[in-house]
C-alpha cells in the first residue's frame, strides 16, 4: 500500500471516529409553569431537568462522551415560547482536547419568544495545549424576552501546570432583537496562546475569561455589579449601552473566575445551577 493510500485509510479512520451531537429542546409556559414541549437529542448529547427550581425550568446538558477534540461537531438549538422560563446549564466543565488538525465545532442558537426568559450559564470550557475550538452562538429575541447569559474559558489547567503554548480559539456571538442586530462580538486567538495571554493589553498573565451578557441592561446592572468591586478576585469591567449590560472577567485561574461569577450572577438575580456549587 501507497504512503498515499494508508494516509487516506488514516484519515478515513479519523473522520469517522469523530463524535456529534445535537440537543434540539422547545419549551412552553402554560398557568406560568414552563414545561417541555419536544426534546431532540443525537449523538453524545443529552439534557436532563432535574426539576429543583421552583419558578423556572431547568435544563442540564450532559456530554456523554465525557469531552470533544479536533473534528467533533456539537450543535444546540433552544426555543422558548411566550411566557417560558428556563435555567439551562452543563453537568460539567466542558474539556476539549489536543487536535491533530481541524477545529472542534460547536454551534448554539437561541430563540426567545415574547415575555420569555433564559438563563445560560454553562459551567466553564477547558482547553487544553494544542486544543483548536470554533464556536458560534446566535441569539434571537423577542422584543420583551429577557436574557443572562454567562460564558467562561479557561485556556489550560493551572493546578496541573499546563499552558497553552499552541492552539486555536475563535468565538463568534451575534445576539438579535426583534430581527434587529443588537450585539456582534467576535474574539480569536491563535498559536502560541499562553504568550498572547501575557502581554499587558490582552490578559496580562490571566488564564481564565469570561463574559455576561444582560439583556434588557442598564444601570441598575451596573451598579449592582460595581458595588461587588471590592470582593472580585478577577479584573472585571462592566458597561452598559443599546438595551445591554456586557461585564468581561479575567482572572489568574478558574476557581477565581468562578468564585467572581457566582457573586455577580447572585448580584444580577441569577439563580445559578446547584452544580456549579458541587
């Protein structure tokens, strides 16, 4: 056989060994109380509702596959009718593997119906060396549905010493009210992640990320989160204009990017997922 050939067998082998999920959940409200109205799930994910909030749905998302690497393709669809209320989370932090070449893919969308209101809080995503991830989240809300939303990245592990010293991270979010585009925020980082993150103007040494989007957002977000100033572990920065409250946390490592999260998102009437606190 070629070197031609058995690197196709290889490659034939890799693609087909990759992992996909899909979750597709719609939720409706009915008497105020939201309920499940069709679950769609393939592949290694699934979501689970644990049912230990009293006023609001709560949707955990399970990984079956206990992580993803280079080639795996995950995509989440949530639609919430008039009225729902839903808290939606992972049982984990999502860890993503070294690649040997393409992206690990991950695509979520969110529809929010008139009066509807999502909390996604998701605990963090893990990256480890060489990891190569692309993720697009898409948000569509009516013109009164409310929206908090808090996505955390940690580049490596810091208790175990690792870094980033190669891999790839771009994350595209673009939220819509009413149809009209009301936030497009893109971030990429390249190579040797670890160096970029150092440098003053970017992390300054911070190895942990996040952002909370709040939606509607004003003033009172900001100085609800302004007067924790104080107890925050992390540089956190927070500013308020067309209808959103946007916050950005950088901290040294995780557990003090969680420990900052968990007070704001307490701070801005969040309640979040128990598993956050195991």
């Amino acid at each position: 056989m070629s070197l031609a050939a058995i690197q196709d067998n290889t490659n034939a082998t890799f693609a087909a060994n990759r992992a996909t999920g899909h979750i597709g959940l719609s939720v409706n409200a009915s008497s105020g109380i939201t309920r499940r109205a069709r679950v769609d799930e393939h592949g290694s994910l699934r979501v689970r509702f644990p049912n230990a909030m009293p006023d609001a749905l709560e949707a955990v998302i399970v990984n079956t596959g206990g992580g993803m690497t280079g080639g795996d393709r995950f995509t989440l669809r949530f639609e919430m009718g008039e009225g729902a209320s839903l808290i939606a989370g992972t049982a984990a932090a999502e860890k993503i593997y070294r690649s040997t070449g393409p992206d690990t893919e991950m695509d979520v969308r969110l529809t929010l119906g008139e009066g509807a209101r999502l909390c996604w809080l998701p605990q963090e995503t893990i990256l480890f060396d060489r990891a190569r991830l692309s993720r697009r989240i898409d948000i569509d809300l009516a013109q009164d549905a409310s929206l908090i939303l808090a996505e955390a990245v940690v580049f490596g592990r810091a208790a175990m010493g690792e870094v980033m010293t190669e891999g790839h991270f771009t994350d595209r979010w673009r939220v819509r009210r009413a149809g009209k585009l009301v936030y497009a925020d893109t971030a990429r980082l390249d190579g040797d992640i670890a160096a970029q993150m150092a440098a003053r103007a970017v992390a300054n040494g911070g190895i942990a990320i996040a952002t909370v989007l709040v939606a509607p957002g004003g003033e009172a977000a900001l100085e609800q989160v302004r007067a924790l100033g104080e107890t925050f572990k992390s540089e956190v920065g927070i500013s308020a204009w067309n209808g959103i409250a946007m916050a950005r946390l950088c901290a040294k490592d995780g557990a003090a990017l969680r420990h900052d999260l968990i007070a704001m998102l307490a701070a801005l009437g969040a309640q979040v997922p128990r598993l956050w606190l195991q």
